[in-house]
C-alpha cells in the first residue's frame, strides 16, 4: 500500500460549522495502516483518516505546523473550541491541522464493524499516535515542510496525545501545548477518588449551603425511592419520558444527575458555550441558583440537573439516552463514540473511582478495579494492563520530558491527575486560577479572567524559545 496523496480534497466546505465566527476549514483525508506495528496481521488493510487543514497564514516551507492530537470525538468539535490555535497562527505564519482519532467521527476503520471483534482491538493509544505520525511525515514531504517545525496542541485526551507526540516521536515534535492533561492517570498506582472531590469543592466555593441541600436531595430520593409509589414520583418531579421501574433505573437516575454535575463543573466556563452541551456562562454558579432560590431541595436538584441536558428543550428527558454507564465514571458520551472511549477506558486508560457520599456530595456509586476488571471482561472480553500503560507512557517517570507545556485549571476536577510540578527546567507548568477543563485553549474572550490570559501569553512565549531552537 502506498500513503494517498494527502492533498485530494474530499471537501472544501464549511457546512459542518455551526459557530458563525468558527473558521473556516478544507476537510481531507489520508489513507492509514490500519495496523502500524504488525507487517502480517492486516497486510495491506487501510483506511481514511480525516483530518482538517486552514492555510490561510502559513508561509509555506517556513511558517510551523500547528497540530492538534484529536481526542474522542468527531474532529470538528475541537476545532470549533480550540480558539487559541487559530488566534495565534497568523502571529506565527502557521498551517493549522486537526487530526481526527481513529474510531472517532468519520475516521472508523471498518465502518460499522469498526466496535466489533477482532477490529476493536486496534483502537489504542500507540495506533493513534502512529497516525498522527504518519499524517505528519507525509504532510511536510508533500508540502515542501520538512523544514517546518511541529507544535502539538491538545486538550484532556487529546491534551495527554500531545504530551506523547513529544515523549514518543520528538523527531517529529519541536514542542507540545498539553492542556488538563491527566496523564498521571496512567500510573498503575496513581489515587483516583479526587475527582468527585474537586466537583464538590467547585459547587461548595460558590456556597456551602449549596452542596448541603444537594447532599439533602440526594438523601431524599433514596428514601422516596424505598416507599412504594416512589419511583412514579421521582419520574414525575425529573420529567422522565418513561417512568421508573426498578431500583436499577433509580441508580441510573442517580449517575444521571451525577453525570450533569460532572460537565457543570468540567465547563465552567465564565461565558456561555455550546461545547459539549449548551451551558450558560458560570453554570456551576448558575445551577447553585436555581438549587438556592427553589424552596423544594428535589425540585431545585432536577432543574439544575435539567440545565447541562437542556432542559428548556425538552418536554421530558430520556435518561438511557442521555447517559450511558459504561466503564469511565465521569462519563463517555453517546453515541459511537461512547463506545470507542469505553473500550479505551477498559484497556489503557484508567480513570477515577467512583463517588462515596463521603468525600463528595453525591450518592453512593462506587467504581473500583475489582467492578472495572468485571465489567469490560463482560462488555469487551478485555482486562485492563495497567503496568503496561505506565511502561509505555511513562506515567509519573517523565524526569527526562521536555518541550511541553502542562497547565491545568483549579476549577478543573481533572488537575489533580496532571502534571502540576515541573519535573526538570526543559518542561513548562502553569496553574490557572479560577480556570475550568483547558479554558486557555478556547479562544479568547472579554470574560477571560487575567489569569488565562498570562497563561496563554506564557504559552506562546513557550512556542516562540522552541521554534527558534528548532532552527538554530
């Protein structure tokens, strides 16, 4: 098999833009092994990965790459929440490229059998990152760039892809923005139950009465939820398009819940976005509003829970169809790609424990490895490797790392399994207070705290010292 020109233009339009100051993009594609590291199991097996191109600033052959490490989900998504990269580039004269992640969007290698035995099995950290950097070396051959230094940009997963490109292939990467990046995650002994903790905190710095009435909701619906008839009024105060029947789907309710205040927290974001959800600016603040002003704990505990569900458009919720358990607590999305990250969640990527009631506001589901190591030998016929994860991708071992750029978010609940102490001078770190999941790679904004604003300038004066090493 040869690699396809990677110039043949699949697309040129800006249809999939919702966003009216979005920019513009060329919509391309690149025929990939679909299996980079063994010549026999899938001979010349290829498929087409999509990636998206804008260069409008680049100064061919001079100007650098900016490339962004797709995460999981369809490649457009980031590129409509990833303003910086585009705020920069003319700054910079740089070709912007977004690589989209194998068995995300429109880059399934076997269509709708990409999720089924044996093809799953070629989902992995190493495929993608084989990719990403296949599309690289083919891109600076044909576009004369060989000369043309590489900066990875990227956020939560797509954050830790970055900070890989540079561990694994620094031939290739002259540097990389990793933003809420958890790559500590990875570390076979890494703690996991901070995260609910941190979503606690953000809710209780907004009020402490706050996390107290949630916690009191949540107490009352497990009692409700014990009387007979309860589960039919539970149904009705959350607007559920169909009623509660076992203590299962009450338990569902309950990761439900917990699920809109796990993306509340995630996207607090001071202005309001349509990223993952459409949420008003400060949603944290806003959902404790509702959970203060309404005089019923239960009810002022559905419509905050309503808000990051869109609650206004909706005449009753469909709870199955809204959240699907599956083996990352924080949630994997819906959709295809529910199942590409719960199949990555069941292998490489381990993520946070379950919530206590203890140590968070919310109710008692418990996750573990024991409940982990069950669940995706049901679902996928796997058993995680986490010592191999920690092998591969260096966990907390990345005393020789360098070119990268970690910052992370206080308001963030995933800070805590980032980097947040540089391990040598050559490996940048940035705290940004009052920040919530990689704010400093959206776009900038009149709402910007000051605080991402110097994260991004810092960022860039970053970008500037690599570059110019890269060509000296």
């Amino acid at each position: 098999m040869k690699v396809a020109n990677v110039l043949v233009i699949i697309s040129l339009t800006c249809m999939v833009i919702t966003c009216a100051h979005s920019v513009p993009y060329k919509e391309l594609y690149i025929d990939q092994y679909v299996d980079h590291f063994n010549f026999v199991s899938y001979g010349e097996f290829i498929f087409k990965e999509r990636y998206l191109v804008q260069d409008q600033w680049w100064k061919p052959g001079v100007g650098p790459i900016f490339f962004y490490t797709g995460n999981e989900g369809p490649i457009e998504e980031f590129w409509d929440n990833t303003g910086f990269v585009f705020d920069i580039a003319p700054e910079f004269n740089a070709l912007v490229v977004f690589a989209e992640h194998r068995f995300y969007g429109k880059s399934l290698p076997f269509g709708n059998k990409s999720f089924s035995h044996p093809y799953v099995g070629l989902l992995s950290i190493e495929q993608a990152l084989g990719d990403y950097a296949v599309l690289l070396t083919v891109l600076r051959d044909e576009l004369n760039a060989t000369a043309c230094p590489v900066i990875t940009f990227g956020g939560s997963y797509g954050g830790m892809l970055s900070a890989f490109m540079r561990f694994k292939y620094p031939n290739l990467v002259a540097g990389s923005i990793a933003a809420s990046a958890p790559i500590y995650l990875l570390s076979a002994d890494s703690k996991r139950d901070y995260f609910w903790e941190d979503v606690t905190k953000d809710f209780n710095s907004v009020s402490p009465k706050c996390v107290e009435r949630i916690q009191k909701a949540f107490a009352m619906m497990e009692e409700i939820s014990k009387k007979p008839g309860g589960l039919k009024q539970l149904s009705t105060i959350f607007d559920l398009c169909n009623p509660l029947t076992s203590m299962d789907d009450f338990h569902h309710l309950m990761g439900w819940i917990r699920n809109s205040f796990t993306y509340l927290a995630m996207m607090d974001y001071p202005y309001p976005t349509s990223f993952m959800g459409n949420l008003p600016g400060n949603p944290v603040k806003v959902a404790c509003g509702v959970i203060l002003n309404n005089t019923d704990v239960l009810h002022g505990l559905a419509q905050a829970a309503a808000i990051f569900y869109n609650g206004t458009a909706h005449s009753c919720f469909d709870i199955w169809q809204d959240f699907v358990e599956c083996a990352d607590p924080t949630g994997c999305g819906t959709g295809l790609a529910s199942m590409a990250w719960d199949y990555q969640a069941c292998t490489e990527v381990h993520l946070p424990s379950g919530s206590n009631n203890v140590t968070d506001m919310f109710p008692v589901l418990p996750f573990n490895d024991a409940i982990r190591n069950q669940y995706c030998q049901k679902k996928w016929g796997v058993m995680p490797r986490d010592l191999w994860s920690e092998a591969q991708f260096w966990a907390k071992n990345i005393k020789s790392a360098s070119n990268i750029v970690f910052s992370n978010g206080d308001l963030d609940p995933w800070h805590r399994g980032g980097v947040t102490k540089a391990p040598n001078p050559n490996v940048g770190v940035i705290l940004i207070k009052g920040g919530a999941h990689h704010l400093d790679l959206r776009a900038s904004n009149k709402e910007d705290p000051s605080s991402v604003i110097q994260a991004r300038n810092q960022e860039k004066a970053y970008i500037k010292k690599w570059i110019t090493e890269y060509r000296h």
